[in-house]
C-alpha cells in the first residue's frame, strides 16, 4: 500500500495531520494522473461539453441546445429553465437531469473562480490555490439530479447495451462525479473509480459515435494531455494500454472546431489555453477573438484578450 496525502502538494507522501488516502501500488498512478489532470481546468470540462454530442441529433433536444448556449454565455438561470423544460417533455431521457446537473456544476465552477482569467493560467498557479468550498445545496441539487439519471438511464441498458443516450448518460453521471469529487470534496481515490466508470461506459459509446465529430473532444483532450506529460508516465500509460500523443490531441480538437457543432465552441477554448502556454500569443488572440464575438455574455474572453494586450502571461 501507498500513502497519498490529500492536499499535500508536491510531497504527496510527506506526514501531515490532514486526512490521509491509501491506495494500491495500482491505483497510485492513476491517482497521480488525475492530480495532472485536475491542474489543467480544460479537462475538468471533458464530460461536462461531451453531453451534446449526440442527444440533440437523436432527440430534438432544442431546449437543451439553448440551454447550452445560454450555459457558455454564463447565464446560468435562464440555462436551468431550459433543461428544466426539457425535463417536462421528455420525462424518461436521462439527458435532462444529466444537463441539469452540468449546469450546476459549471455554476459551481464559476462561483469559485475556476472559469475566471485563472482558467488560463499556468499549472503551478492553479495547484497552489486552496481547495474551493462547496455551496452545500447545489452539492444536494448536483446528486439528486444525477440519481435522476441514472434511474432513468439503467432500464434502458438494461434492455439495451447500446442504446446511445443511456451510454452518454451513464458516462457523464461519472464523468461530472470525477469532476466534482476532488475540486469540492477532495475525495481523489473515489474520483479514480468514478473516471473508471466513466471510461468503461465511454468506450462502447465511442465506438457507435465514430462519425460524431463532436466526439473528438474526449480523445482529443486525451491524447493532447497524455502526450504532455514526461517521458516516464507516457511509458507507464502506454502500458496501460493508454497512449498520447500532444500533436494528434491538438489536430483532433481543430478538426471539432472547424466540423463540430455543440461542442465547436469549447473545442476552440481548449487550443486556445494551449496556445498561450505554449506562448503562442497570436494564435491564441484569434481563436479567443471568435470566442468573445460568440459569446459577449461571457466576460472571459474579453478579460484574456486584455491581459494578452498588456503582457500579463
């Protein structure tokens, strides 16, 4: 067994009077992997973007596609009454509470600063930020929606393995509890099992989705953030089965942002947050420029053009 302090920054193994997570010599890696993750707060929007891949195609979800919008414009009253609406019409879709509970969480997100002008920042600014406290109700909001789901979703699989929306569905319950579980209860080795979860409903879903192009965004970010990592952990992770690779990671998101349609928008923020760590400032001020011309509810993209202007990064 390894002892793994939560919390304890680089000396992840150090005596500390704060509560300790012991894992196996198996899990240890994994737990460090989304530690690496968890630095980068592009991928805490993994799961949360990928839900529109499919549904609205299969559904008629309109409402949901507004509430979307509305969510990327950080209106998040007006984007509640959307999936609330949507919820009303299609009672059995699991999706509704699924998008119900993603929008929570990106207001969660948003109260405590992780989608300010700090959403850019360097990985070693973002670990040494304290641990944001949860607002308790929308904690509560956040389960009960994703029990919703997830009571809606297993019939479903049940007399079906591949029925696409309960597929999603089932990923995203884990995938928005892989999020939300170490930023807001740094709860790591839970998260683990919960991205578990996630990726063993994700696969089958994958391979039904190939000619979504909005399902790029998953193995783009993959790839891109495996690939980044150091020598020794892409080895490790390769024989995991799990491989990188930051230039086809990068090509995969472009080809989302140019052909992608629910997920084009933050397909374009994630090359964007490359760029200006990569001090490609250029590349980054045109891509973030689109952005803010989309969607001028959303301060974020004026704010990082006005520190790209002045020199801040």
């Amino acid at each position: 067994m390894i002892e793994v302090v939560a919390g304890a920054g680089r000396d992840s193994t150090r005596e500390t009077k704060q509560a300790k997570i012991y894992v196996t010599e198996s899990d240890y890696m994994l737990y460090f992997i989304l530690r690496f993750i968890r630095s980068r707060t592009a991928a805490l929007l993994i799961f949360l973007i990928v839900l529109c891949t499919t549904v609205a195609a299969d559904s008629s979800a309109a409402s949901l596609d507004r509430g979307f919008q509305l969510l990327y414009n950080l209106d998040f009253g007006r984007a509640q009454e959307q999936f609330a609406s949507y919820q009303q019409q299609h009672a059995d879709d699991p999706m509704g509470p699924v998008a119900e509970a993603a929008g929570l969480l990106f207001s969660e997100l948003n109260r405590v600063g992780l989608l300010g002008t700090r959403f850019f920042d360097r990985d070693s600014s973002f670990r040494s930020r304290p641990l944001p406290k949860a607002d308790p109700a929308l904690r509560d909001r956040f389960n009960s929606a994703l029990q919703r789901a997830e009571a809606l979703a297993r019939p479903h699989l049940a007399s079906d393995p591949n029925d696409r929306g309960a597929l999603l569905a089932m990923t995203l319950v884990n995938g928005l509890r892989a999020d939300y579980t170490p930023l807001f209860e740094n709860r790591s080795r839970v998260a683990l099992h919960y991205t578990r979860d996630a990726t063993n409903y994700a696969r089958p879903l994958l391979a039904i989705c190939g000619d979504c192009y909005d399902a790029y965004i998953a193995t783009g970010i993959s790839r891109y953030l495996i690939g980044s990592m150091s020598p020794p952990l892409r080895w490790i992770l390769r024989m995991g089965g799990f491989s990188g690779d930051k230039k086809q990671g990068m090509i995969e998101l472009r080809l989302v942002s140019e052909r992608g349609h629910y997920l084009a928008p933050y397909a374009r923020i994630l090359p964007a947050i490359a760029e200006i760590r990569e001090k490609n400032f250029t590349g980054a001020r045109q891509l973030l420029s689109q952005l803010r011309d989309e969607f001028p509810g959303n301060p974020l993209f004026t704010q990082e053009l006005a520190r790209l202007d002045t020199g801040a990064h």
